[in-house]
C-alpha cells in the first residue's frame, strides 16, 4: 500500500483519491505499507532511488541499516507492534530521507503510524520540510514505548504484589498459580527484549541522524534530535531497572516453588520417620516363630499397641523440638 503526504491547507494531510502508483513531486512524506513491486517501483523512478528491499531492511549489519548514498540517508529501525497481544513483534521500518521528502517502508502495522496518520487527518502535524517529519514520527514512535513502557511496569508490580502478598502466608499460591506467574514473567521479559532492541535500534539511528545533520544545512533540527536522544536514553536506564526487577522476581518465584516443593517432601520425611519405628515393632511381632512368649501374654495385644503408638509419639515430639516441623 502506497499513501503520500503533502502540504495541503496549512498542514501535512493525505492526497486524497490518489492512484496506488502515483507520487506527485510535492510529496513530503511517502509511507510503503507492504509495498507491491509496482509501487516500490514507482518511487523509485519518481525520486531517482534504490530502496532497500525487505531481505536488506532485515540484515544486522549497522553499515546495512544506516548509510548514505547518492545524497539520500537510509536509517533501519525496530519498531514494536502488537504490543497489546501476547504476541508483540519488532518488525524492521526503514526511514529514507530524499531531498525535501521522507519514505517510510514497513511490513508491519505499530500503533505510532496509524497515531500519527490521524494526526495528520486533523491537520496538526506541521507541513515544513522532510526533516521535521521525521523527527515527529520518531517522537510519536518513542513516546508510545514510553507508555508501554509504563504499563510494563504497572504489570510488574502487580505480579510482585501477587508474590509478596501478606495474605498469602495463610492462603499458599497453587503450582497452578506460580505457572501462570512464570508465564506472565516470561511474556514481560519477552516484551523487554524487543524493547531493548528497538530502542537500541532507535539510539544508533538518532547518532547516525545527528552526524548527517551536522554535514548539512539542518541547524534547527538539531536540537529535537539531542532532545529524541536523551529520551532513548533515559528509557534504557528504566528498561534496565525493569529487566533487574524481572530477573529478581522470577528468582523469587523459583524460590517460592523450591520452598513449596521442600516443604511436601518434609512432611513425606516426617511421616516416614513417625511410621517407622511402629512398623519395625510390628514386624518384629508379626513373625511366625514359635517360641515368642509376649504373643501369648494376656496383656500382648494391649502392650503392642502402647508400644507402637509411644514408639510413634517419640520421634514427633523429638522433631518439633528441633524446629523441623
């Protein structure tokens, strides 16, 4: 899907009724949504560039993702999307800035494009030159990982809540209930992963952004990429405390399960230990050997049963003594 972007009454706004192929010369933000080739071709002979395909936007090289060529800058990022679901993906949007118009090409569908898509619908994005666009599309992008972010964290405390919870000490979470801690800590500490990689993603990108900035007449930009960086970077610092809370919590969680599963083989040992001395008396007393004159005492039956119960009260009392009960 192709849309282009022009200044039209005072602000950016699509052109509407455009044809899918069509990319008027004033266009100052192209967007390839899962591209066909003849779009991607299209916008290649309109503004006289090679874009990345998708096998190229997807390489790990950083000279693959950000570099120069014939005056226009390709800069490849991570981007999180569906990031609501269980199954949130960092699909790879490439941002190519040719003269005054900026290309986005993307095979996903993150929250920030249709948020700054709408804004662009009301009129409010400023329709000056390419740069800015940009610059306003990577605020968007970073300010919607802000809020996942955020609500990552209130997720967090929750869990801890559910863990550390006064109340459970008289009521014992169920193996049940830690497997599904264990799961939700994994789908957060997954959910911290693509996090961390599309920020990373986003900091080499703004570095390489600000250095061709300085080589070119963009003086007044400048100071909104410093700020776009600083706000990178203090993310990271929070990402980073999150992945530590996540790993302490899943620590303390395997702890949980390990003190749980303990305290059901102690008690196996326990009644293993009670059990064993009246089972040794029986057995004595239940071999067939003719010559056992407690078995024909009056009082026998009697006298076996108070030994084997006193035989089992001992040990009881001996443990609780200790502490191990």
């Amino acid at each position: 899907m192709l849309k282009t972007y022009m200044p039209l009454h005072g602000g950016l706004r699509i052109v509407p009724d455009a044809d899918s192929t069509a990319v008027p010369p004033e266009s100052l933000w192209i967007d390839l949504f899962d591209p066909s080739p003849e779009e991607r071709q299209a916008v290649n002979n309109a503004l006289g560039v090679d874009l990345p395909t998708r096998a190229d936007m997807e390489e790990i090289e950083v000279s693959s993702r950000l570099y120069a060529e014939n005056g226009a800058i390709y800069m490849t990022a991570l981007v999180l999307a569906n990031s609501g679901t269980e199954n949130p993906v960092a699909g790879v949007v490439t941002f190519a800035l040719v003269r005054n118009t900026l290309i986005t090409i993307r095979y996903t569908e993150p929250q920030p494009f249709r948020t700054f898509e709408a804004r662009c619908r009301r009129g409010t994005v400023p329709a000056s030159k390419a740069e800015n666009v940009l610059l306003d599309l990577l605020d968007v992008i970073i300010d919607r990982l802000a809020d996942i972010q955020e609500r990552a964290s209130a997720e967090i405390e929750r869990i801890s809540r559910d863990i550390f919870d006064p109340d459970n000490s008289a009521h014992p979470i169920s193996s049940h209930e830690f497997q599904e801690v264990l799961r939700a800590l994994g789908r957060k500490h997954d959910l911290a992963g693509k996090i961390r990689e599309s920020l990373l993603t986003l900091a080499r990108m703004l570095a390489f952004l600000q250095q061709a900035m300085d080589n070119k007449d963009n003086k007044d930009v400048l100071p909104h990429v410093k700020t776009l960086t600083r706000d990178v970077n203090s993310l990271q610092d929070h990402l980073n405390y999150l992945t530590s809370r996540l790993s302490y919590l899943l620590d303390a969680t395997l702890g949980l399960i390990n003190i749980d599963q303990n305290n059901i083989i102690k008690i196996m040992s326990v009644a293993a230990m009670v059990f064993l001395p009246p089972t040794l008396f029986a057995s004595i007393w239940g071999m067939n050997f003719q010559e056992m004159p407690e078995l024909h005492s009056h009082f026998g039956y009697p006298i076996a049963w108070i030994v084997m119960i006193v035989s089992a009260i001992v040990p009881y009392i001996w443990f609780k003594r200790k502490g191990w009960l």
